[in-house]
C-alpha cells in the first residue's frame, strides 16, 4: 500500500548469542538498514540518526526497559519501540503497551517471524505518519492567506493584517461577515498558519445542530446519561484537543447552552453529559456569526459575559459588493480551479462579461459568485465566457436588487423585469399589478435595453 524504502532500524541486545540470532532474522531483508548497541544509553546518545524501528531487550545492563522506552518516547513518540524480553509475564506486557511499545515479543521459536511481522506493520505505521506529515504540510500551504484568501482591495488587506496578528497570539478570534464571505475559510487560514496547525481543526455549525443536541455535541455524554446514549461519545472540544475548535453561527446557541459555554471557556476544562469527572482542555476557539452579536446582546438574546469573552480578536469580513476589483480576480481563479478539476483549457472572461459581473451586488457574496461563474463555465462556448453565459439566480431576490445603486428609471425597469419573469410575460397583467399603462411598459424596456441595461 505505501511505497517501500528502506528503514533505518537500531537493535539494544546486550546478549551476544541473541544479537547474531538479530543479526540473521534482520539481514533477511536487504531493506533494513541495522545498527546495534549493547547498552540503552548508547542508543539513546544517537536518536537524533532517527530510526524508524527500535528493537529493545527488555533487560539490559545499565538501563531498566521502561526507562529506555519512556526516553525514547519522549524523544519522538513516533519511533516503534519493539520490546524483546525472555520474561513471559503478561503483566509486564501490558504495562509495557500502555508505556507506548509498538509490541512486546518473548524470546521463543516464534520470535523471528513476529520480529519480522513488527518490522513490516512498523514500516507501514511509519509510511502512514510520513504521508499524514505530507499532507498535513499540504493543507497548510493551501490556507496560507495569499493562497486561500483571495483579492487585492483595501478591504481584504485589512483581513489580512488582522490574520498576521492572529497567528502570533493564542487569543480568541471572532469572525463577523455575510454569509458566503468565508468565515470558515479564514478560521482554518488562522488554524494552519499557528502553532496548532498540526493538531486537529474541528468546524461546528451551531444552527446546524437540533437544540437538544448541541450540548451532547460539543462535550459528549457518558453511556446512558440519557435515553438514546448506548455508548460514551466524545465531544467537539475533547476531539480539538491541542489544536482549534471553530463555532460557527455562534449566534443561534440557546441562552441556557451560553452559560454552560462560557465556564468552559473560563475554566477551560469540560464535564460530559452524566459524569462528575472535569476533563481539561488546551483548544483554541474561533467563532463566526453573520448576526451583529452587539445589537443580539443589548435585545438579551445573547449573554453579555460570554459576548466580551468571545470577542477576542474581531474580523469584519467585507461584503463582496465593497471589494469590486476583487471580483474578476476571483472569477479568473474559480476558472482555473474549473478548468483543473474537470481536466479542461482555461477560459477567458470576455469585457462585456466581466462588466456585467461587476454590476452585480452579489447578494450571496464569494460563495455565489463561484457558483455563478462554474456555471458559466458549463454554459460556455469554446474556452470564452461571454455575457450571456452569466446567470444570476440569487434567492436573495428582490433583496439584492436593493443592495445595489441604480437610478429611479433603473429600478423601474427591473421591476418590470421581475414582474414579466413571474408572470410569463404578459403585459397586460404585469400593467395592471404595476398600475401603469401598457405603453410605459415598451417605453421603459425599449429605452433601458437601448442603453444596455
């Protein structure tokens, strides 16, 4: 399954006699490179050589086995220790894969084969953790700021500046926005490029989440804390250990659940459903809202204490409406990723598709304009996108007519617009739902397609 290459083992055996009997069983495969110690001190001297596999007599001259196996953990706890021992005790096995040792082999007829299957189920272990390594290195590169976040307006390098401090500190983040800026994006943007990049990145939808559950979700429940819990579950914050939880639409949370949230935060330690045991914490917290948390927090829905403890470090996100030249850029790179992803020439954005793009409020914000620009990708002829494989289906509806500034007689006719879509393009309803004439109808529609509108 992984690509083999050779593994650097190291060998501790004070026992002549079982070292040749080592040395043997090893030199079986050409693809282990072995070096040998009699004593756990030298070996421990050359771990910065970095063995993949350690093979440790359990009794050696100088060193108890535990104490040899906990400096090597400590070390790199990614090493696979292989114990070898000629005590059979079951007790000390346990103990020993509790320390942390990959496995624990006796000293008997078996003991080739198994030191063999170690090795070969080590170097598996060992090739999972480099690829986990690699790819972890690969999503951290793709949420550097200039990578995932895209733009060159005002607006964003203001994000941008906020981000840079971000990842020096621990400080709490609260990122505020219209839904489809892409707060989740910039969270993991913070989350990758700190500290805690390689430890785990857990997203939660609070208004995703049915209130009577939300509590169980975030910090688990013990089995039969209630009903339907069959089985222990581990809560969000629990599996964040170490790295960032993101909460986002923190600002559907019930009051009742605020409280409970806010001496986590305090205490940083959690208590599941149905137990009396704390369990502490080291997670970052980052959260997101499209509601304006002040205003929630003045009407009482939302609790003052736990207000001022989440808003840390606040990032406005602006509206895609406020970064006009930000928008041809982004479409030119949902292009690309289109045209990577489905194995196809780039495409090219003709002027007057580009102008109707930039005349549009965007109501949906980045999220809208790549699924408006992927479908113009399909609706294309050829590599070009031109104006009439633009497509605007907002649900925003007349919502987002209203974000955008247009003169009275611009405004009329997408009312007449609106109206003729809805209603199949009969004039004479349309007039009369309207209360103008039919006349003033062709007038404006004549007058406004003339202008290219």
């Amino acid at each position: 399954m992984y690509e083999k290459e050779p593994i650097k083992i190291f060998v501790v055996e004070d026992d002549p006699t079982y070292t040749k009997f080592l040395q043997y069983v090893l030199g079986l495969d050409p693809d282990f490179e072995t070096e040998f110690f009699t004593t756990g001190k030298d070996c421990i001297s050359q771990l910065h050589k970095k063995p993949a596999v350690i093979t440790l007599d359990y009794s050696l001259p100088d060193m108890a086995g535990e104490k040899v196996l906990k400096a090597i953990r400590e070390f790199d706890p990614d090493i696979s220790v292989i114990v070898i021992s000629a005590q059979e005790k079951i007790g000390t096995a346990v103990e020993l894969l509790k320390l942390g040792a990959f496995d624990y082999i006796t000293k008997d007829e078996e003991a080739k084969d198994r030191i063999l299957n170690g090795i070969k189920n080590a170097r598996n272990k060992s090739s999972l953790i480099r690829e986990i390594g690699r790819l972890k290195e690969e999503i951290s590169a793709k949420y550097e700021f200039e990578k995932s976040i895209i733009g060159n307006s005002p607006a964003i390098k203001k994000v941008f500046a906020l981000l840079e401090k971000a990842v020096k500190t621990q400080i709490t983040v609260s990122v505020t926005g219209e839904t489809g800026t892409g707060k989740e994006l910039v969270a993991k943007a913070v989350h990758y490029n700190s500290k805690r990049k390689n430890k785990p990145f857990i997203a939660v939808n609070i208004a995703a989440i049915p209130h009577d559950l939300i509590e169980s979700e975030l910090f688990g429940h013990e089995k039969g804390a209630f009903t339907s819990a069959a089985n222990r579950r581990i809560g969000k914050f629990e599996e964040a250990e170490g790295g960032t939880i993101f909460l986002d639409e923190i600002g559907e949370m019930d009051l009742s659940l605020q409280s409970k949230l806010l001496r986590v935060l305090q205490e940083k330690e959690i208590t599941r459903i149905g137990s009396n045991q704390t369990i502490k914490l080291d997670v970052r917290v980052i959260v997101a809202t499209h509601r304006n948390l002040a205003e929630e927090t003045k009407a009482g829905k939302f609790r003052e204490d736990l207000y001022y403890r989440l808003l840390g470090l606040p990032i406005q996100l602006p509206a895609l409406r406020e970064r006009d030249q930000d928008i041809i850029l982004l479409s030119r790179h949902f292009l690309d990723q289109f045209s990577k992803e489905n194995q196809m020439p780039k495409f090219k954005i003709t002027a007057d598709a580009q102008n109707k793009l930039l005349k549009y409020p965007f109501p949906g914000n980045v999220r809208e304009l790549k699924s408006v620009i992927e479908l113009a990708a399909v609706m294309a002829e050829g590599n070009e996108v031109r104006d009439q494989d633009i497509n605007f289906h907002s649900v925003a509806g007349n919502e987002a007519l209203l974000l955008r500034e247009m003169t009275l007689q611009e405004y009329t006719y997408h009312i007449i617009r609106n109206y003729l879509t809805k209603y199949d393009d009969n004039v004479l309803d349309v007039a009369r739902r309207l209360d103008i004439g039919k006349s003033s109808i062709y007038r404006y529609l004549k007058e406004m397609d003339q202008a290219g509108i």
